[in-house]
C-alpha cells in the first residue's frame, strides 16, 4: 500500500555482520542464480529458497543468522518478475531496525545485477490465488474469507480469517494460513501498522470478504490519519497534582525503522500556575522547544509529553548512528528555565510507548 512510506538513506556505518554478508553475496549470487535456474518448475508458495542446493540454503541460512539469530529469508520472483530476496525480522519490532539496516547497506543500481532486497515481505496479491502447502495440507486459498471489523479508536482492523480445511488442520497450521495471507495481501509492514486482532473461523464469518479486498478496507481505516495527530490526557503526579499527557497517534515503529534508541529530555520550567502547570512565558518556550524537536526528519520521532510538577518529559525514538542525540544534547544545554537532562536507553520494541498506545 506504501503508505507512511519514509525515503531510503544511507547508515552513517555498517554493522560488520551485515558488511560480511554482502561482501559473501556479491560472491555467492552466480551460484544462487545458477541454482534458482536449474530448480524445480512450480515451486511450492511459501518455501523459501525453492530450486537451490541444500548447501547453499544451510550457507544462506548462516549468513542471515550471523547478522541475528532470530532473521528470516526468503528468495522470490519468477520467470516474469526480478528475482528478490527479502530478511525480515517476521513483524516482531525488536528486529525491524537490523533487518532495515541490512536492506539499506545492500547493492543498487548494476551492482544488484538484477535483483530487489526487502527488509519486509511484500504485498503479492497474486499468490492469494494459489496453492499454500503447510506440512502434509494444502490449501486451496481461492476459499479463504476473511472477516474485517474495523476499529477507528485504535486506527486497527481486526481480522476473522476462515478456511474451509481449518476444520482438519492443528490450531498452527490454522493461524500460519492467516499470516500468510495477510502478509500477501497488505506486505508485512502494512499487517503491523493497521492489523489488530488476528482469530480464526471455522465457520464463514458474516459479511466476511476475499483478502483482495483488505487494502480498501485498510486504505479507509488509514485515512483519517495521513496527517500527524495527538490524544491527550489528564492524570496525576506522584505528588498528587495535574498530569497532563500527550501521545503521536498513531505511530508505527515500520514508520521509523532505524530509531531503535528511546530518548527521555525532561525539561523544568520557571513559570507555572497553582496546580504546578506551564504558563506564559514558560508555555511558549516550551511550545518553541517541541517544535525544534519535530523538525528532527527520520532521525528522530517525538512520540510522547509528559507534563507536571515543574517538569516536561519529551519521550522520542531517534536513529542511534545519525548523529541527532548529539543535537538533542546541545538543545537541552541550551535550555535557560534550569538543567534539561538526556537520558536514551535501547529499546528497538518500543516498549516503552507501549503504555500509551489507546
């Protein structure tokens, strides 16, 4: 769907893994491609690697595995279509920046001799029309429908997938078919960003649709916000007075892949009123300050403030090898109400967000 798309930049360093693994690439391809060539001619969906030796699937495997342990690959394409290979993190966050910065460090232009890299799997509607072979089943997925409940409080759809089979097949087997299906149907990114809860029917679900039609159902949920919005709040300081929040809603790590570092500026302000909350002057210099810090680009992403007590905490997720924590530092520094304090912690899940998140 390619929305919320962010331009591609070039690391400021490669991770020596991921240096080592292009470099073996660069080597290995005329083999891989020799061996694609000579594979089987109707490769089963979803195996990846189909048509090349066993010892080059073990080399590849080891390759991936060196630049994280928990990486996926597969090999795509066909005779109508570029070859690719796509190392994915699978949708677990805590992986979305490795595998961005091996996409980012890989070849373009003549050197990738024909070949696309992804650090995602892609949206490929046309295998929705196929067989899937999991274990000793395959599935006829012309007959999946898929039950779409869309939830405009959380900017998520939430999916009933049904297949006739799935009365015959494991509890897995069932939940495998799903993922598949909304991987090909939206690409894994977008399953991230605007798929909620994910369950399975063993009966045709009501008012349920092809998976074709998930990116329109996806497209009107996404809509509202293609411009940067805000959810306050109200609670209370440790001290018992007014906590005012703010959170970016909504935010999706798959927006900013290389901000794995979580940035925490609290900020004392001079001027405040009985209940210890900004007023003017101070108001505005914090206005003036925020703003700064949404003019960050990628580097960094404001995602949540924290007001109360004399004090606003900044939470943002910044690029770790950019060279913006040194811009947050001097900003900070030049803060004139008190010392603003920097403190960043690594957390590629975002786990810290996740609190307020709605």
């Amino acid at each position: 769907m390619g929305i919320f798309r962010r331009p591609r930049d070039t690391p400021a360093a490669v991770p020596p893994a991921i240096a080592e693994f292009w470099d073996w690439w660069g080597q290995a391809r005329p083999t891989i491609e020799a061996s694609l060539a000579a594979g089987p001619e109707q490769p089963e969906p979803g195996v990846p690697g189909e048509g090349l030796s066993a010892d080059t699937i073990e080399e590849l495997s080891r390759r991936v595995r060196k630049v994280h342990p928990e990486l996926q690959w597969e090999i795509g394409g066909s005779d109508d279509r570029a070859p690719s290979l796509t190392v994915t993190g699978g949708g677990d966050p805590e992986l979305r920046g490795v595998a961005e910065r091996w996409f980012r460090a890989a070849p373009s232009g003549a050197a990738a001799g024909g070949w696309t890299f992804h650090p995602a799997r892609q949206a490929d509607p046309e295998m929705l029309s196929q067989d899937l072979v999991l274990g000793d089943h395959e599935f006829d997925l012309e007959y999946v429908r898929l039950g779409m409940r869309a939830d405009t409080d959380r900017a998520r759809v939430h999916i009933s997938a049904y297949h006739p089979d799935f009365l015959f097949v494991s509890e897995e087997q069932q939940l495998q078919v799903a993922l598949h299906v909304l991987d090909w149907a939206l690409g894994e990114d977008d399953v991230a960003r605007w798929i909620g809860e994910v369950s399975i029917a063993i009966e045709t679900p009501i008012d349920s649709l092809p998976p074709s039609m998930l990116p329109a159902v996806v497209e009107q949920v996404a809509e509202p916000f293609a411009e940067p919005a805000w959810l306050t709040g109200e609670g209370r300081t440790p001290r018992g007075h007014p906590k005012r929040l703010g959170a970016r809603f909504p935010l999706h790590r798959q927006d900013y892949p290389l901000c794995d570092l979580h940035v925490a500026i609290t900020v004392p302000y001079a001027n405040s009123n009985p209940d210890r909350l900004p007023v003017e002057p101070s108001a505005g210099a914090l206005r003036a300050f925020e703003k700064k810090l949404t003019k960050l680009g990628d580097r960094a992403v404001l995602a949540v403030r924290e007001t109360g007590d004399g004090l606003r905490v900044f939470h943002l997720y910044a690029d770790p090898d950019s060279g913006v924590i040194g811009e947050l530092d001097q900003l900070a520094a030049a803060w004139t109400e008190g010392k603003a304090k920097v403190a960043s912690t690594n957390d590629p899940g975002w786990r810290a967000f996740a609190p307020y998140r709605p």
